[in-house]
C-alpha cells in the first residue's frame, strides 16, 4: 500500500494517464511537471511563455486548493525552458502569483525540448501544507 495519495482537481483527470498532478506525502504536495495546457488539451497562449506560466500557476492553484492550501503554500519549483530570454520574461508572473517575499526556492533549467508540442515552459513543484488535511 503506498503511502502517498493522489490529488486530482477534478473528475476529469484522463483516466489513461500514469500519473497524478499532485501527490500528499504527509505534510508534502508534489505537484507534477506541469505545461499550459486547458481542460481540452489545447496550449494556452501559444508562443507567450508569460501567459503558459499563468496558465501552470493557475492549475498549480486548482491542485493545492483541492489539498486544502494554495500557492502560498509552495515552497519550491523546478522551471525547464527553451530559451533563457524566454524564462527571464517568467520573473514577473512568479511575482504575480507567488506574492512573496518569502519566495519559494527555485531552480531553471534550460533544455532542448520539451514533451508537450507548444510548451515554451513546463514547471514542478513541492509545497508544504502546514497540518495535513485529509483530501
């Protein structure tokens, strides 16, 4: 028996997928890479990384609301883009949505590719949610 637990948003997480958006390990929520795309797997913004940004933020939003917290509750994120000038245009989103200071730890990283066709941007997460809430 894992002892971890699946966090899903909403019922229309595509059952064929292997794996969850979010994973509770005790007081932990692991969000999953994530891309912009919509509930009808279209990108959102195509070619404006600010815009894919917002987009992963808000689904961010939707995965932690679902385990009783929210984005303040991130404590770190992995960014992987395609272009370094890109990801410089991501700082002001992060400001938008993550309202720090305290700012969550943070790591970039350029690549090649990425699997979602469109994606400028795909993100990762961990927050801590202080008392752990039965989802």
């Amino acid at each position: 028996m894992p002892s971890y637990e699946p966090i899903m948003p909403n019922a229309a997480w595509p059952k064929s997928f292997t794996f969850s958006p979010g994973v509770r390990a005790g007081n932990l929520i692991f969000l999953s890479g994530t891309t912009a795309d919509d509930e009808r797997g279209q990108i959102v913004g195509p070619g404006d990384i600010a815009e894919q940004t917002r987009q992963i933020y808000r689904k961010f939003a939707a995965i932690l609301e679902a385990a009783g917290g929210g984005l303040e509750n991130i404590v770190e994120t992995t960014d992987y883009v395609l272009s370094l000038d890109d990801y410089k245009r991501t700082a002001d989103v992060r400001r938008e949505f993550l309202q720090g200071p305290p700012w969550p730890a943070a790591t970039g990283v350029v690549v090649s590719g990425l699997v979602r066709r469109g994606a400028l941007i795909e993100i990762k997460g961990i927050a801590f949610l202080p008392e752990s809430v039965p989802i």
